[in-house]
C-alpha cells in the first residue's frame, strides 16, 4: 500500500483512516506517510523520529508556518473502515485527526514553492497521556524542527480558525473529620457533610468573560468528582473534592492557581494537573494573513490542544481543521467532504 498525496485530500482522508493507528500503534501509517513524504524530495527535506514524520521546505522566505497533526487515533468502536455516505465520510478519526493530516499531506505535495517555508509535523500519542505526546519528544530532540513563525494545528474545529486555547487546572480539597459510629454520630465530625461550604461557594462562583484581540474566552469552575466514605455504618473522617478550572490564557498558571486559592481560602487544597493556555496572537503578521485567507473570521478556542506546546515556543498558534470537535472519539464519528475540500483551499490561498 501506498498514499498519493496528490489525490483528492477527501480520498486522502479515507486512506489514512483505513490504516489502524490507535495511539502506541502508528509505525505502519508512519512510514506510508514517511515514504509518501520522501517522494517529494526535490522541495522537502524529511526526517523520521520514533512514530514521528517531519518534512520542511528551505527556500529561504522571510517567514515559517509550521503544520502539525497526529497521527493516532483513540480505540476503534466498530468505525473502521472509512464508508462514504453522501457528502459525509465516516469512520475513526474522520474528524480527530486524518481529515487535518490528509489535507497537510496534500499541500505538502501540491505546494513545491510556497511564499512562506513551511514545517510539517505529523506525530504519535496525542491521544494518550501528555507525558507520552510525540511533540515533547521533538522538542526534547529535534528543538529547531518546531520553530516557526505561526503553528496551525488541523485539530478539528468546523472548518472555522479558533485562536489561542484556554488553559485547565485541577484541584483537590482534601477535608479532615473525626471517625465515629453512627449511631454515636455526635462523637464524630463528618468531612463528607463539611464539603458543603466549598460546594456552595462553587454553586455562586461567577466565572470570568475575557475579551483578547476581539475573542471571547469564558472561563469556568466545576466539580468533578467527590470521594469520601468508609463504611454504611462510619462518621467518614476524610473527603476529597476535585474541581476543574478552565482560564482564559491572559491569566498565567500562577495567577490561576493563587485565585483558586482565594476562593477556597481556609481549605487545604493541592493542584495535580496543569497545562497552560494559549494567547491567539492574531496581530502577528501571519496569522493576520492566515484570518484574512479564512475571510476575516476566527473565533476563540474554548477547551485545551496542543496549540499551548507551540505558543510556549513564543509562536502564535490556532486550531484549524476539518470536521465538528464534539463528534470525535464517538462512535459516529464522521467529517463533511465539503469541509475537507475548504479547509484546504483556504490554506491553499494562504500559502500560495
């Protein structure tokens, strides 16, 4: 078997999704996307790392856009093969990602001189824990191959430029109580029914809207989940409250996590998951040319991608790709053909 990047990026997609890539198994699309790279070696110059496959142009422009998608997908759910269905292709990561990959791999062959150099990323474990993620071992390994001066990340995002992306904090409260016997109740403090102030303090908290370069963030506060208990006939002496906290990437993991502190103030309280979020950058020149070639229109990223690894390297960064983001990892999961033929018409004008 063998990918032509130079066929119709909707046909594309459907060979892609037809290769079993379920994260930790992405050797075999690798090398078809590796091989399919090399054959376009009179304008790209291609490495391999792990499961990941990296090609760039070096015409020497003013200017570099890096295009970067993955290349896993999360367990199959009796969506494979890829079937056509009118205007709709189905099947595991029609949507997250293939639909961005086949239309990368396409340009990456049509486009022999673009005005901008362009990198293109395509990598392993995205869908799995970060720690595993393919871009942090390119950037452990190959640092220069991620630099640039706009990352676009064909996550899926309904054809629509979502700039920038939330940032994601999650909390314990951890409440201490004095273990007793229920029939003795009075003898014990229950640190299950003391979650009851942080919850009402959750059930009032007014989270903020947050206006940058003309996008709107709505940041958030939840709980998600509550443990405690010992037995049907124990005082529970210990209870854990775990909260989420999405900002809006102008407030620095700092500053997010001093305010959680200050709205759970007198409460013991431990972060165990952080990832930081994005500033969209829109004002940097490519991206303005990059608005421009999608109309004018870009819209805030509301949830966290892998935009925030690029926008850490000082680069502006936006999700850009194919298919509805609230289809993926479902079982019907499927992308609009239309929307894969705009998608990369409008990166077309872009780099052309």
């Amino acid at each position: 078997m063998s990918l032509d990047l130079h066929a119709d990026p909707v046909d594309l997609t459907a060979a892609l999704v037809d290769v079993f890539s379920v994260s930790g198994s992405e050797a075999e699309l690798a090398t078809l996307v590796q091989e399919a790279l090399e054959k376009q070696a009179q304008h790209l110059e291609v490495v391999r790392n792990g499961d990941a496959v990296l090609a760039r142009t070096n015409l020497g422009r003013a200017s570099r856009v890096v295009l970067a998608g993955h290349l896993d997908t999360v367990p199959e759910n009796g969506n494979l093969p890829s079937r056509r269905e009118g205007e709709f292709l189905h099947g595991l990561g029609t949507v997250d990602m293939k639909g961005g990959d086949a239309v990368f791999l396409h340009l990456a062959a049509t486009l022999p001189s673009p005005k901008h150099d362009v990198t293109f990323v395509f990598y392993d474990n995205e869908e799995v824990e970060a720690v595993k993620n393919g871009l942090g071992r390119i950037e452990r390994e190959l640092p220069e191959w991620l630099a640039g001066d706009l990352a676009i990340v064909g996550e899926p995002s309904n054809g629509v430029i979502e700039a920038g992306c939330q940032g994601t904090m999650r909390v314990e409260l951890r409440l201490a109580g004095k273990r007793a016997h229920t029939a003795r109740a009075w003898m014990g403090e229950n640190a299950i029914h003391a979650l009851a102030e942080p919850l009402r303090r959750l059930a009032e908290y007014k989270p903020r809207v947050v206006d940058i370069d003309g996008l709107t963030y709505r940041e958030g506060l939840q709980a998600t989940s509550i443990g405690g208990g010992v037995a049907g006939n124990v005082v529970p002496d210990s209870a854990v409250l775990t909260v989420n906290h999405r900002f809006a990437p102008n407030r620095s993991p700092e500053a997010a996590e001093q305010h959680l502190r200050e709205v759970f103030e007198g409460y013991e309280l431990s972060v165990v998951d952080l990832s930081p979020g994005a500033l969209p950058g829109l004002s940097a020149p490519a991206a303005a040319e990059l608005v421009a070639a999608a109309g004018g229109q870009a819209a805030a990223k509301l949830g966290w991608t892998d935009v925030a690894r690029f926008a850490a390297l000082g680069m502006p960064a936006v999700n850009f790709g194919p298919g509805n983001p609230t289809l993926a990892h479902t079982k019907q999961e499927n992308v609009r053909t239309a929307e894969i033929r705009q998608v990369t018409e409008v990166l077309r004008k872009f780099l052309s």
